[in-house]
C-alpha cells in the first residue's frame, strides 16, 4: 500500500528515502522496470534521440530480474541525484511502457506521478530477504536478480535498420578495403587529389581453413566527393561506415535503433565498424597507426646529371623607410565604437549616471579605473553611456579615437604588431598619437564595480526550521543485565475484605 | 531486597524514554520498571536536567498545537507517569535479550506485569487530561528500530538496534562486507527477534491506546492494531469539545485511511446491536461528513475515486447523519449554501453501502423500545 506525500512532510518510512530541495521523494537510486528487451530497446532509443547516457554511465546497471512467480523483467538502475534526472527518465520510461521507482538499497518505492507530485512512501515495508522490493500503486512485488546485461554486447547484437537516407549524408567516412583492393583504391585517391589517411587492420582467420590473418585496409577520409559516393557504395569489398560517435561507425545505408552519440561505452581510441544484413561487426581494440594517403603516390626521381641544389651567394638587409605614427581627423562614419576613456574628473557625472543606466548596459559593460581615468568598454557599443572620448574597435584590443584615422594606413595587425604590446595589453592610442595600455585584467563587470558595499543582517529562517523539524525516534537497545526483571515488581495482593468473626 | 529507588528510575525513564517519545532522537529505554515503581512516581517529580524538561514541554505545546490553542502543559502527573513507564515496558518485552536461556517466560511475566499497571491508570477525567495523555504518546507508533546486517566473505552478523561494531566493517572490498539496514517499526518488533507472542504484543499496544483516547483516534488509520470503538474513544466523542478534538485529529491523517477504519469500527458496533455507543459513533462521522462538504463548496468537482466498503460505509452514515442534522438545524445556513452541502453529500447517500446501513437502522428501529409518552 503507497502513501501519498504531502508538502512539507518530513517523515518518511522507507529507509532510504529522502527528500529532495523541491520536496520530492528521493533516494540514492532510480530503477526503472520494463517487461522485455525489446522496451529496454526502445527505452535506450528514445532516450538517447534528446539526451546523453555520459551522466547516466558510471552508475547504469541493468539486470534480468525475476519474480516469484517465475516472470523475467528488466531493470535498469542509476544514480537518481536529482528528481530532473528523474523526471527525464520517466517520460521516457511512461511512453515504452516502463514504470520508474526510486529507493536506495532494496526498497523502492513509485516514483512521483501527476496523482502525487511530491512522491510516494511505502505504508509498510514488506520482510524480505530477495534482492529487491518494488511498491507500485498497483501492485507490491519482490525480485530476484538473476544476471547482469552488459550494455555494449547489447548494443553490439543489435541490428542496424536499413535507412536509404544516411547515403547521401556529407561527412567523413571510413572505407573498409579487402586486402586485394587496398592498393588499386589508395592510388585511385591519390590521383583524385582526395585527402585522407590509411591503415592496415588484422582480424582473427575466419575459419580453420584460412592460413594467417585477415587484413583488410582502413581508410579515413575526410570529405568523400559526391561522385565517389555510389562506386565506393557498390564496388565489392568496399564497405563504407558513416562514424555515429567517437570510436563506432555504422555501414552507410543502415541505422542503429539507439543514437551511438549519446552512449559513450566505445572507446574513442579504438575502432567498431557496425555492418547491415545481420553480419558480425568488425572490431579494433586499437585503431592502428594510420598514414597520410599522399605517401603512397608513385615516387619519381630526376636524372643524376641536372643540378641537384641551388645555392644563393649573399644576402642584405632592406634600408630603413620607417615614419611616425600620426592620428588625423576623418570623414568616415562612426562603426564599432565600443570603448570610452573618462578623464578622472568626469568620474562624479558616471556616478550620477549609474542610477538611470539600463541593466543591460550595466551587464555587459566592463570598466578599468587608471591614474588618467575611466576607460569603459561594451562589445555591444558604449553609446549608452555618453560620456568620455569614445574609441572604435580595430583590432582586438587595439582601440582608436572615433573620427580620426590613423596615417599611414597600415592593417590594423600590423599597426598592432608594430606597437609591441603583450596580448594581454589593452591599446587606446589617443588623439594626439599617445598610446596608452591597460592591462586586460583591470577590467571588471561595471555592476560588480558600481555598488557599495552593504551591511547585511542574517535572517534565522533555517533556525525555525531546523526547530520545528521533528526527529525520528530511533529505539536503540542496551543490554538488559543477567536479571532482567528484577526490579520490575508486581502490585502488593489486596488485602481482603474484612469479614465477620466465625458464627459461635 | 534493596529498596527499588524510584527517583532514579524516574530520572531514567524521562532522560531515555520520554524525551525522545516526544522530541525525537535516540531512545535508550532501560531495565522494565513494573507497576509497583510506575504507580509510585507520583505527581510533578522534578527532574534533574531543566533545560530538556523544558524542551519536552514546548515539544508538547507544539504537539497540542495541532489540534486547540494550549500555551502551556503541567508537569506530568502520576498517571502519565504510569502511562509512559507502561508504554516502555511493552517496548521492552520485545527486547531480543529479554528471552533467555533460564528465562523462556520473561517477556509474557513483563507484560502481565504491564497489564497490572494500566488496571490501575483512571480513563482521562477531562478533555484537558486526554490532550496532555495524547500529547506524551502520540508519536508512539513512530518508535522504530534500525537492525543491520553485515555479512562478509566468511560468515555475517545482525545487530538489532546498535551500531555494528567498526572492525566488521573495515577494509570492504578486500573482505567483500555488505551493510544493509532495515527499519522495524514499532508494530513488527515482536516478528524481529522478540520472545513475545506478536497478539499478545498488539493486546498490550491496545491497553496503552485505551488510556489514551485521543491518541487512538489521532491514529486511527494506521496498519495495526486496527481501530476499534472502545469506552474511552466513545465517551471521548460524546462530549462536545472532545468531538471537536477528535475531528481534527482524524482530519490530520489520510481520509481514505480513516473513512475505512471508523467505518469498519462503526459496522462492527451496529451488526452487534450495541446501538447506543454506534449513535455516538455516527455523531461523529456526521460531524466530518458536514466538515468535508463545507470543504467541498470551494473545491472543483472532481469524479468520485473507488474506495473499499468501510469507507464507503463510513461517508454513508456520514452523510445520512449530516443530512438529518441540516433538516433538523439547517437554518443556520443560507439557503444557496445549504442546497449546496446537500448536494455535496447526496453521492454518498445513494451507495450500496447506504442501503446496509438503512437495513441496520431497520432492526435498530425495531429493536429500540418506542418512546413512552409523559
């Protein structure tokens, strides 16, 4: 029997159960029961197609489970952290038909639903010693764990769907050439300018039959022409692979049912190459050490008798043409203007600006406060601060008077360049040709420089609460001593009513 | 025999059993007290730790609270005293040592001796008597005990109510330990290595209730011991103010919970024929019946959830007793208002648990004499 949980309950009855900040019913764990493989697939597949399993991983166990009365189920267990998390699972769990619990060692409860939106508790544990216990509204059952389900070998066993539409994705790909073919296709890439690299895989003979190893080459190519597409698709003992995450691929012209990108169990170093039809997927533990395909173009070497080097007699230096930098007055129009300088005796009018700046300005607003000033800065334009000699943005950071140009009219890198300035310095050259930096630290958040500090007085809400919180009552026992009840006495007997002396 | 020194006991039974019964936290309750000790505590025995006496006080004004505006408590007087120390005798034949090698009977002794001490507990004199009984034992079905089990890779060990020692615990993978604890509430204890019979158990847990009216009806819902009707709860809801006291305690717990232990409790009186405690019954399932539709009015209508027959049965008799008390008073409310909470309550009038307990109020007609005229 569950028992709803009402705001601001605190007791709960199940060990382990706890509640969360919003005042959800939490424990360490989330568990979610579903009846058969094919909904743990579908679980997996509509999960990963908006989230990612890389949080879920480390503490993902599934296991058959089985029933008193014999039944095989699926759960599938995780760290629970938060009710979000929680929540995000079991819209996925409601729509494969799947029901989500939450408990911490061996009971788990129903976790919360519309009917109660803080959670259930269990109204009594029940006393067993199975390996888990699961209390649904519907229904109260124990489980008995019966093997471990290793995620990879079940995604592995998975057949991937045939989908026409992955053969015209663009993209790198991975080519899988039989021995026979390797050369003829690393040649035809090369004399077609196709960038990529090369490997050469082995495989474990496929029967007793074959002499030595299989080895078939592995080719990565970045951006496989259009062209290339449909022979590379049809030729016989090519295989191309569109790669779904780091380290696992699929066959082109096929689809694995869950989103590979989301699980994170291949390792990125080595290489799994997911085939259609039904046929075993190829494995590399390792990817091996992989060659540019332009190594393998044909070598020719010139005749011995032509020159073989050319050797310069002398060189110089190119004389000196170098001018002083000067700042002039332009006709241009006004753009990036995102900087301002505040001369230090401006500084009292920004003050009694600040209250009716907007908050956005403010926000993304940085200011660094100098010897000669305020220099202000706002990558979305400082006009909203009309203060100060305003400077436009030429470079970063490299900063300019608005309505002047600088002669001669150099790049901006080189003008940078030419100042020597460490990256970290900030460069206002001012309108009489000064140049002027300031270090890129100076500069803080205008709104965490604008205010005062202060004084704050602690409020004691979570003393209130924290005496008004009741605490369980844990019976502890001690020992009883050799004679437990020895002081425990009976009533003295009444005395008996008084009677009348014998007749006589 | 040395003179049993009932001022230490006292001291002890408040320090490790009573305080925690009402504040919460570890409860350490000792060796059984008997009813010779109980009863000879006496009225306002002070104690020597001030600061928790008074924390245990603002702990019961705060449980009282929750059902009338009481600012302060007296000091406990000497049949509350008997009461708590009854209540950590119970708790105590269920200790797993009580049992012993020469001693199979200790904990069927211990509760015949518990038994002796309620005999002698008077019911509550006033409402004021049974709030402050309520406000020391309410939480009693709260008491629990944690048992844990450590197993290791050569053999395990259960520690009922303590902490496993350290060394059992230490180096856990090497030694593969597996910790596991489970909550044993107050009513399971006697399953959990006690040497007392689990009835048995539960006949005592009844006595404590008895002594406590409104404790056991502020817990009406719970799994065990079921509620039923007895002399205290009734007499308790036949007087105005300790209906009114009863109705908010049950108002405090699920009413699905509720509906069906009263109504379960109320049936058994009626198929009895006991038809004077059941009319004191069915004043106060009308009272909660009238209190939920009052509620009802502000409520959106939503359909009606399926509920078992003693609930059913429950919000029946409710409802017929509501709608009889607004027929005979019902110009207290405005019109619109009244339609509206005869409204509320006709769905429960017309249940198939509605027609049982028109047909029990047949025979009770027939069985009744007829009113003689003065």
């Amino acid at each position: 029997m569950l028992e709803r949980i009402a705001l601001h309950q605190t007791r709960l009855r199940t060990p382990g159960l706890g509640l969360d900040a919003k005042g959800v019913a939490l424990g360490a764990k989330g568990l979610v029961l579903l009846p058969s493989i094919d909904r743990l697939v579908a679980w997996l597949s509509v999960y990963t197609r908006e989230h990612s399993l890389e949080d879920l991983m480390p503490s993902l166990e599934i296991r058959l489970v089985r029933s008193k009365l014999g039944t095989r189920e699926i759960t599938l267990a995780f760290a629970a952290e938060s009710s979000d998390r929680m929540d995000r699972v079991t819209e996925t769990a409601r729509l494969v038909g799947g029901m989500t619990f939450t408990g911490t060692s061996r009971h788990f409860v129903q976790y919360r639903d519309a009917g109660a939106p803080f959670g259930y508790d269990a109204g009594s544990l029940l006393a067993t010693d199975a390996a888990l216990a699961l209390y649904h509204d519907k229904f109260t059952q124990v489980y008995e764990s019966d093997k471990d389900l290793d995620l990879r070998a079940l995604l592995l066993r998975l057949m991937p769907h045939v989908d026409p539409s992955t053969m015209d994705e663009s993209g790198p790909r991975f080519l899988v050439a039989e021995q026979g073919l390797g050369p003829a296709l690393i040649h035809y890439f090369v004399r077609s300018r196709v960038e990529g690299e090369v490997s050469v895989g082995e495989w474990p003979p496929a029967g007793a039959f074959d002499e030595g190893p299989v080895r078939r080459y592995v080719l990565r190519v970045p951006e496989l022409p259009a062209r290339m597409r449909l022979l590379m698709r049809t030729t016989p003992g090519i295989t191309t692979f569109l790669p779904v995450g780091p380290g696992v691929a699929v066959e082109i012209g096929y689809r694995h049912p869950v989103a590979l990108r989301a699980c994170p169990i291949f390792d990125p170093n080595g290489l799994v190459l997911l085939r259609g039809r039904g046929d075993e997927p190829w494995s590399l533990d390792r990817l091996p050490q992989m060659g540019d395909l332009r190594a393998f173009a044909r070598v020719e070497l010139r005749p011995d008798e032509q020159q073989t080097l050319s050797v310069a007699t002398g060189t110089t230096r190119p004389e000196s043409v170098r001018v002083p930098l000067r700042v002039l007055p332009s006709t241009s129009p006004w753009r990036n203007v995102t900087a301002t300088w505040i001369p230090t005796a401006q500084l009292p009018l920004l003050r009694r600006m600040a209250y009716a700046l907007p908050h956005q300005t403010i926000a993304r607003t940085t200011i660094a406060m100098t010897t000669r000033g305020a220099f202000l800065r706002s990558p979305g334009g400082i006009e909203a601060v009309p203060l100060g000699t305003f400077f436009i943005e030429i470079h970063p950071q490299l900063y300019i008077p608005a309505g002047y140009d600088v002669t001669p009219a150099v790049a901006p890198e080189v003008l940078h360049r030419a100042l020597g300035a460490p990256a970290e310095q900030v460069l206002f050259i001012t309108p009489d040709a000064h140049a002027l930096s300031v270090d890129d630290a100076a500069f803080v958040p205008l709104e965490t420089a604008l205010l005062e500090a202060q004084p704050w007085e602690p409020l004691v809400s979570d003393a209130i609460q924290l005496a008004l919180a009741e605490v369980p009552v844990d019976l502890k026992l001690t020992g009883l001593g050799t004679f437990p009840l020895s002081g425990a006495e009976p009533l003295p007997p009444a005395p008996a009513p008084a009677a009348l002396p014998p007749k006589g | 025999m040395a003179k049993p020194d009932v001022g230490a006991t006292a001291e002890r039974l408040f320090r490790g059993f009573v305080a925690p019964l009402v504040i919460g936290g570890a409860m350490s309750p000792g060796r059984p007290i008997g009813p010779r000790i109980a009863l000879a505590i006496g009225d306002d025995r002070p104690t020597t730790d001030i600061d928790l006496a008074a924390h245990v006080q603002l702990a019961r004004v705060r449980i009282a609270r929750k059902l009338t505006p009481v600012d302060r408590f007296e000091g406990l007087r000497a049949a509350e005293w008997a009461l708590v120390a009854a209540l950590h005798d119970v708790v105590q034949t269920a200790h797993p040592d009580l049992k012993g090698v020469f001693r199979s009977k200790a904990p069927l002794k211990l509760v015949n001796l518990v038994d002796q001490t309620l005999d002698q507990i008077p019911p509550p004199a006033s409402i004021g008597d049974a709030l402050s009984r309520h406000t020391l034992v309410s939480r009693m079905f709260e008491i629990s005990r944690t048992d844990t089990v450590v197993s290791w890779w050569l053999g395990s060990s259960e520690f009922r109510g303590a902490q496993p020692p350290e060394r059992l615990t230490k180096w856990p993978k090497v030694r593969r330990v597996d910790v596991a604890s489970s909550a044993r509430p107050l009513m399971s204890l006697p399953e959990h290595g006690a040497g007392i019979d689990p009835d048995r158990f539960e006949l005592a847990i009844r006595g404590v209730l008895a002594k406590s009216p409104l404790t056991d009806l502020a817990t009406a819902g719970r799994d065990a011991p079921r509620f039923a009707w007895t002399a205290e709860t009734l007499a308790l809801a036949a007087t105005r103010a300790g209906r009114t006291l009863a109705v908010r305690a049950l108002a405090a717990q699920p009413d699905e919970r509720v509906d069906e232990a009263l109504g379960r409790a109320t049936k058994e009186l009626m198929t009895q024929g006991r038809w004077k405690p059941a009319a004191m019954a069915l004043d106060l399932l009308g009272e909660r019946a009238m209190s939920w539709a009052e509620g009802a009015l502000g409520a959106a209508e939503t359909s009606a959830p399926t509920i078992q027959a003693g609930a059913a049965f429950a919000r029946a008799a409710g409802s017929f007793v509501a709608r009889r008390w607004i027929a005979m008073h019902g110009d207290c409310f405005p019109a619109d208002e009244r339609f509206a909470i005869l409204r509320a309550l006709e769905p429960a009038s017309t249940t198939a648990a509605a027609k049982e307990l028109e047909e029990l109020l047949k025979i009770a007609t027939a069985t009744l004499p007829a009113p003689t005229a003065r």
